[in-house]
C-alpha cells in the first residue's frame, strides 16, 4: 500500500476521527490503509494493553483456539493477520510440522520476530508480511489457518475466508477469534461501558495513540457480522460445521469450521 494520511505540524492525522467513527467504519473506501497505519501506531504497546484489557484473558482464549484445532505433528499451520504473534506462538508449543505468521504491518511483524526469536518451545515459526485477501500460497499449502480479532479488520472479509478455504487441505480447519457481545443484558451493558468509555482512554493513553485505534475496536466490533450472521458467511465461502464457542461470558467468540475430506469440493463463487 502506498500514500500517506495528511499531517499538521508533524502530528501524523488520526487514521479514524469522530466523523470516520460515526459512521460504519467497514463501509470506508480505504479502510485497509486506515487500518494498516492504525496499527503501525500501537505496535510498541500492543501486547501490554491486551493483557492489560483484557485481564489476561487473551492469554486463555489464544490457548483454547489452539487446542479446538486438535493439531497434530504433520500439520502446517498458517497464522493470518498474527500481529505481534502470540496466536503463531501459541501453535508452535503445540509441535506441529510448521507455523507460519502472516500480517499485513511490517511494525507488528518486527516484534513478532523479536519474541519468536527468544522461544525454545516447538518448531520456530516464520513470518512474512502479505495480505489476507491474496494470500501468496498455493491452494490446498495448510491443515490449519487461524486469525485472531483480525477478520473484521479485513477490507472485505468474504473474500479473505475464500482466500483460507483455498489454501486449506481437504480436512483443513479453521479457527477465528473474534470479540462479540455478552448475551446476559446486564452484562451486555457493563460491557458496553467499558468498551466505549474505560478501554478508548486508558488504552490510547498507555499507547500515547493518536491514531484513534481503541475508538475504532468497539466501533468495528458493533458494526460486524453477529455470530450467527458470521457463521453463515463461513458456509457460504465452503467452510463447513461452523460451531461458536463463547468464552469469558461472550466477551470473546472463537469460530471453528472445517473443510470437506474431497479435495474437489471448492467454495461457491471463490474468488
């Protein structure tokens, strides 16, 4: 991607305003590159402020994605939009053939690297930056792709799940987390607070962000597919028995489908 945002003064301009924010951030024309500098910005703060949020909690949902992919020693794994990389870790310590990280901001990819370079624990995983949209896989490369709280970044993310089903095996799987709405209304509520109102400030604050990152999570998680309506996406991109698994009261959602046993089974209208 190429271009810049506009500055003032050498203040680089926030990737998402309040007139951005108002309206339904998935619809924005160029809300990859919006996306992309947002967060090149919070990289250096990135992994503080999910535990810190999210009261370690991400630590236990990562882990759970791992083990509903039941992987195994000959398994490839494909990490896609990794960030930092804790999910392509978290597979690594499960031994499988291979791990592979894939992200689209070179800055997240940088520490992903660093960490990965310090660990011992299963085989080392590589990174390399691309787009989940093209991915630069040949079909039917993984037994297992994962994205973490990365599909509802995607400029379109049907075409991102056709882009998995087809560098997916026969048996493949696929596992997404992703955050979601608590179905208690109470709970609904207390969430809702702390995500439109607590996490914007003191996550911004830790990051020292301008970018209008942590105003644009709530707002990308409200405006997204609900978890019924995304389990119906993954079937019409022919990724099959798509079940949800609630964690942490509904907080977070991890989504698991798989791929037929007959390698001529392709998704309709793949893209």
């Amino acid at each position: 991607m190429t271009g810049t945002m506009p500055t003032t003064d050498n203040v680089p301009a926030a990737a998402w305003t309040p007139a951005d924010l108002s309206r339904n951030v998935h619809a924005a024309p160029d809300k990859a590159r919006r996306v992309q500098r947002m967060f090149a910005a919070i990289a250096h703060r990135y992994d503080l402020n999910n535990r810190l949020h999210s009261l370690g909690q991400d630590v236990v949902w990562r882990r759970r994605a791992v083990e509903l992919c039941q992987v195994t020693s000959a398994d490839d794994v494909l990490d896609v939009a990794c960030g930092t990389g804790d999910l392509t870790l978290a597979f690594a310590c499960a031994r499988p053939n291979s791990v592979l990280g894939l992200d689209f901001t070179a800055e997240m990819l940088d520490i992903a690297r660093r960490k990965s370079s310090h660990r011992r624990d299963g085989p080392a995983p590589s990174f390399v930056l691309g787009d989940a949209m093209n991915l630069p896989f040949a079909d039917a490369t993984f037994d297992v792709v994962s994205i973490a709280w990365g599909i509802r970044n995607v400029a379109d993310p049907r075409r991102a799940l056709h882009e998995f089903r087809r560098v997916l095996r026969p048996r493949g799987r696929l596992v997404v987390l992703e955050f979601s709405q608590p179905r208690a209304r109470w709970l609904r509520w207390l969430h809702q607070i702390y995500m439109q109102r607590i996490m914007p400030v003191t996550a911004a604050f830790i990051a020292a962000d301008r970018s209008g990152a942590y105003r644009y999570l709530p707002r990308s998680v409200e405006t997204f597919f609900d978890p019924d309506q995304f389990c119906g996406l993954l079937a019409e991109c022919g990724l099959l028995h798509a079940t949800q698994h609630p964690m942490t009261f509904g907080v977070c959602t991890a989504f698991l489908a798989h791929v037929s046993s007959s390698a001529s089974d392709v998704a309709p209208d793949a893209q």
